[in-house]
C-alpha cells in the first residue's frame, strides 16, 4: 500500500451524482454499460463506461446514486469519451459492487 498525503487525497474530487442513463456498451471489449450520471447544476451530467454488468441490469440503475472521480481527463473508450470514473468495489469473482452514499444526497456532493 502506497501512504499518500492529505493533500494528494483533496485532489481527488469525488462526487455523488444520479445516473439518468443506462444502456449496453456494444463496442466495448469487455461487458459494459454507457452511463449519463447528473451531478447537479455546477458540474452537469458526465458520461461513464462501467464494467458492473455482473451485478446490475440498466433499468436498475436510473435513479441509483454513485459516487464518482469527476477530475480524470477524458478518456476514450471505443467510440465514446468517458468524462467520470464510476467508482465501485472488486469482489473475488472479479465482479465489481457500486459505490454509493447509503441515505440520499444533493447531486455534486463532495465526500470529504
């Protein structure tokens, strides 16, 4: 485990955000779905490919909230561009479990 400073960690802008959309990411190499996560007003909705297929089914994702990395640089993922890192917890079968705020939150909360 790398030891990293508290200033390191206040870099990182991890935000709670509302997913509006979820559908199968066909192009992707590995099973995924294309996301539009809502992050409120000041950081709008930002694209995302996850790789939670194992564990969810798209219409049980609208209205989930997740939390997310919001200041990556944009990254291309086939043919789109994934603006936020949904963030989510590796079990040992590989499948990967959500992040999310167990009570409700405002979109664009900052954990902290």
């Amino acid at each position: 485990m790398k030891i990293i400073s508290w200033h390191d960690f206040e870099q990182v802008e991890l935000r709670v955000g509302t997913i509006v959309s979820a559908e199968a990411f066909k192009e992707a190499r590995q099973p995924a779905y294309q996301l539009k996560v809502d992050f409120g007003g000041d950081i709008g909705i930002k694209k995302s490919s996850a790789q939670i297929t194992d564990l969810y089914r798209t219409d049980e994702l609208i209205g989930k909230q997740v939390i997310a990395v919001i200041n990556f640089p944009p990254k291309q993922i086939g043919p789109m561009m994934s603006e936020c890192l949904v963030t989510g917890f590796f079990q040992a079968d590989g499948a990967v479990v959500l992040a999310v705020p167990d009570k409700p939150c405002s979109n664009g909360a900052k954990l902290g």
